[in-house]
C-alpha cells in the first residue's frame, strides 16, 4: 500500500533544492511502527544512500562479481568507495566508471555534482590506507597499534597537503573508510 515517509532537512544534501511533488531517490534510514502511524525516515545525505546508488547503477554488485568493503561520505562535499573483486581479470574501479564514465556520470548527478573517489580495497591495511589516501602519492604508512587501529602517513612535501585534503576532509574521509586513526605527518630533509 501507500505510506508516508519525512526527509527532515538535515538529511538533505547541503545546497540541495528539492521541490513539493517532485521524484526523488531516498535512502530509508529508520521504520517505526511502534505508534499508530507508521513512519518511514528518509535521507539523502547519509553513507548508505551511496552505497544504494552503486548497487543500482552497476550490475556487477547484484552478481558479486564486483564486491563494495566501505563507504565514507561527507554530503555534498566528497564521498570515497572502497571496492573490490575477488576474480583477478575483474578491474573493480573500471566497472564502477562504466564505459566512457557513465556509470559513475549518472550517480554524481543523483549526489548533485558531489565528488566520488574509487578506492581499492587490499587486505593489508598499510595499503588499503594508503589507497585511501589519493590523490596523494608515495606515502610510508606505519600501523603503529594494529589492536587500537592506529596509523601514522608519513608523506613528502608535495603530496602532504593532497593526503590532508582541503580543510583536512581527505584525511577524516580516509579514516572513517578505513576505520584506523591516521596521523599524516611531513617528512623532514635533513
């Protein structure tokens, strides 16, 4: 049947205009049942509501040929997907583009231009962090405490304000897909 749902304006994208009576994808967050009503939470900012848009866009997730680890998002602004696939003939990052990068075009423009940056995933984390952190190239991670999830990057000086990221949003966003605490420090020439 028919129901319901709110989208309260902070799970709206930032800078997002959505009109009355217009189509819209939404992510449900949360269904409760125990009042009278039902009522169905929606969000258009939260990390699952990427996440949902890859498993519509790409077909290779639905068939587990291509594998999603983690997504981090920071709505409106960046969002990093962490992906894989177990068959070696299979480039992950590839599919996800889609020829000429319409896979990706189509679900950029459902985010409202926000950036998406594709991530492989490696099982060993001093990789997988430092996958995390593109753009930035040759980094030296260092998993200081593995049982507390704890890393130190060590990286040059012009790749130190790309792991960073612009107002630090490449770091946080690297560390909430990873789930480690990355410390990114600058090496020093002696």
């Amino acid at each position: 049947g028919r129901s319901n749902g709110v989208l309260p304006k902070r799970e709206i994208i930032p800078g997002e205009k959505i009109e009355m009576g217009s189509s819209i994808k939404v992510y449900v967050t949360k269904i409760d049942n125990s009042g009278r009503n039902l009522l169905i939470k929606l969000s258009r900012s939260h990390y699952g509501f990427v996440r949902r848009l890859f498993e519509l866009e790409i077909p290779e997730f639905s068939d587990g040929t291509v594998l999603m680890h983690a997504v981090a998002r920071e709505a409106g602004v960046r969002s990093k997907v962490a992906v894989y696939s177990e068959n070696q003939r299979v480039d992950a990052i590839g599919s996800c583009i889609g020829e000429k990068g319409v896979r990706i075009a189509n679900i950029i423009k459902e985010l409202g231009g926000e950036k998406i940056d594709l991530v492989r995933y490696d099982k060993d984390p001093k990789i997988f962090i430092e996958n995390a952190l593109s753009p930035a190239k040759n980094l030296t991670v260092i998993v200081t405490d593995p049982k507390k999830n704890e890393a130190i990057v060590v990286a040059d000086k012009e790749n130190f304000s790309l792991a960073i990221g612009k107002r630090g949003i490449n770091a946080k966003l690297a560390s909430r897909l990873t789930k480690y605490k990355i410390d990114v420090l600058t090496a020093i020439s002696l």
